[in-house]
C-alpha cells in the first residue's frame, strides 16, 4: 500500500561514508560534506515493505525492483547461485521480453551483469531459465522477481557494524520486525520491536534494552567505531521503530512498555507517515488513473563471446592439410566489472558501506 513518496526519499554519502536520507524540505547543502556543487545524490528506498508483491502501484512496485536489482549486483543482498539465476532470467525477461532465438543470440545475457563476480556458468543458467518465461511482461517479471527477492535472509536488512565483548565483529540489522544481530555471517540474536523497551547510545556506546518472556528486561552493549556512526544507527533504529511499530491499542502489553521508546533524552523523531497510516489511508482505496511507467534500460556491456568464454571462443578455419578443422584460439579474458565501476560514484561507495561481508561473493 506504500506509495512512491513515502518509501523512496533522496540519498546521499557524507564524508563519513554513512548513507544519509534527506527529506524534501530539507535543505541539501548545509547537510552535505562535499565541496561541491555538484553534489551527487540518487533516489533510494529507506524502508523496505516485508512484502512487496502487495504494494499497490506498478510504479512503486517498479522502484522497489530497480532498488532491490542494485542491492544484489553491490553483493548487500547475497544469494545462491540458483536463486541469482532465477533472478536474473527475471531481469533479462522485464528488459528484453520472451526469448527470441533470432534477436538473442548466443551470449546476450553476458552484456548484462548481476551479482559482483559474474561467471559463464551463472550466464547460461540465466539464458535456460529465460526460455521457460515466455509471455511474462514487464510488470510481472518484476513482481515474480520480488516474490524470490523477499526471501532471502538479508532482504530489507540495514546493517551497521558493532563491537560486541573483546572486540569482536557484529552486525546489527534494522529490519521492519525488529533488530537482528550477527556474528561471523550467522545470526545469533532477534529482538521484535514490540519487545524493544530502550534504545540509548552515549558517545560509542550503543544499548539495547529488551524484555524478556519472564517479563525481565536485560540490556545488551555495543560498541560503534566513533561517536558519529553511534548516533547515526540510534537514529536508524527510531526511525524503524517509528515506521513499523504497532500501535498501542492493537497489540498486547509489551506495547504500552513499548511506548515509552522514544523517551531516551534525544530530540529526533521520525516525522514521515507510518506503514499503518499508509494502509489505513481512505486514498488508497480511491480510484487512481492509469500511469505510464517508462522503465529505463540497463547499462550493457560488450558480450562475452567477443572476449572470453570457453564454450563460445572464436573459431578460425585453417587451411593445408588440416582443411575442414576448426582452431580454437582463447582471447584475454574480460576485465572485472567492480574494475570498470567509477569509484567516485554513490553506487560504489553505497556498496562499499553497505556491503554485509568483505566477501561479496555467492553462496554455494
């Protein structure tokens, strides 16, 4: 039910290499670190709906998809290689319709890239599934797309990295159920928002305070790299909470303990409207007129049976006394993609911090 306006708001990084949202009435220059002008901002989803397949507008369906495409190719959203092949021939399908075997010859999926480390392998399970998906337009793709997308572990996942006892590595992941911890790429904690009493942080301090199900509440320290990234996950953290938090008179008694959450001393709020306030809006429910969506194609590169490639190499027919056989002569292979990337560009350095593990690599 979300609509456009209220899920997608500008981003930007600061100096810090912190991902900053700005609302639309906020001013961008005295927020931003940068030197400029120009300053470089680009359009980005803040809270991702638990289900997209139910967002209302293709439109807002459609910035979901572009938003979730890129948190895969930047390694944010890890997969399989199956699920990656599923969700490319998906791609492949909303961007160039059904598989015509005159128009998309051998090595079309290869102009398109993915996920970060692209191999051959993963391009021709994309291709096999693309043939299976036949009549699917464009809309659909990207909602069957979402429907695969929504189950992975890190889906919708805000991650901030943490110091837990003796220096060791954690994760915290602002999520629209509550906050999840990690260790070691595993998770080993889960807290619902409704069980969140306190959220506080002091200088690097960071401290969640929950209660338990013997109505006990025990609190749990970490520690950010500096003073800046403390405040800015507390504030990601009320943030979430203020979005997906169930109101008072809906739920159990947690929610009245809960209630209290905002009263930590600090002056920040969240003053969008909530994910409840979006369903229960009588608008939604009013007729709305047809949109035409312009759907914007993706950055190509040049195939890979023009560079590399085992199964597809360049053949040459030599002559003399070996007339009729085929030498197979391997050319360099294809520089890396991340290599090709503009370092200076938000969506390299979104991925840079905000990439869950070091290694942003497929899992087997």
């Amino acid at each position: 039910f979300y609509s456009s306006c209220d899920i997608s708001i500008i981003l930007y990084c600061t100096i810090t290499k912190l991902d900053c949202f700005l609302f639309l009435k906020v001013k961008v220059v005295p927020l931003t670190d940068n030197t400029g002008p120009p300053y470089t901002l680009y359009f980005g989803i803040k809270f991702y709906a638990e289900d997209p397949c139910k967002l209302k507008e293709e439109i807002t369906r459609y910035q979901f998809f572009l938003q979730v495409k890129q948190d895969v190719l930047q390694g944010r959203l890890p997969c399989s290689v199956n699920t990656a092949a599923q969700l490319g021939a998906y791609i492949i399908q909303s961007e160039l319709g059904d598989y015509d075997p005159y128009k998309h010859t051998t090595g079309y999926v290869s102009e398109y890239r993915f996920v970060p480390d692209q191999k051959e392998e993963l391009e021709d399970a994309i291709e096999r599934i693309h043939k299976t998906l036949m009549g699917q337009v464009p809309a659909e793709a990207e909602v069957n797309y979402l429907g695969v997308a929504k189950s992975l572990e890190m889906y919708g996942v805000d991650l901030h990295p943490v110091y837990g006892e003796n220096k060791s590595e954690y994760f915290l992941g602002l999520t629209p159920i509550g906050v999840v911890v990690y260790k070691n790429k595993k998770q080993v904690g889960k807290y619902f928002w409704p069980r969140i009493t306190k959220v506080h942080f002091k200088e690097t301090q960071f401290e969640l305070r929950v209660l338990g199900k013997d109505c006990n509440e025990t609190s749990f320290f970490f520690e950010a790299r500096n003073k800046i990234t403390c405040k800015h996950l507390w504030k990601c953290c009320v943030e979430h909470h203020t979005f997906f938090r169930v109101p008072e008179n809906e739920s159990n008694s947690l929610s009245r303990k809960f209630s209290k959450f905002g009263s930590i001393g600090y002056k920040h709020r969240y003053s969008g409207r909530t994910s409840l306030q979006m369903t229960r809006d009588p608008s939604v429910q009013l007729p709305r007129p047809d949109q035409c969506i312009e759907r914007s194609r993706s950055k190509t590169y040049p195939k890979r049976t023009q560079q590399t490639g085992s199964k597809n190499m360049n053949q040459i027919t030599t002559n003399g006394e070996n007339e009729g056989t085929t030498k197979i002569i391997a050319p360099s292979p294809v520089k890396s993609f991340k290599k090709m990337k503009n370092e200076n560009s938000p969506e390299t350095q979104r991925s840079k911090t905000s990439t869950p593990w070091e290694e942003n690599r497929l899992q087997r």
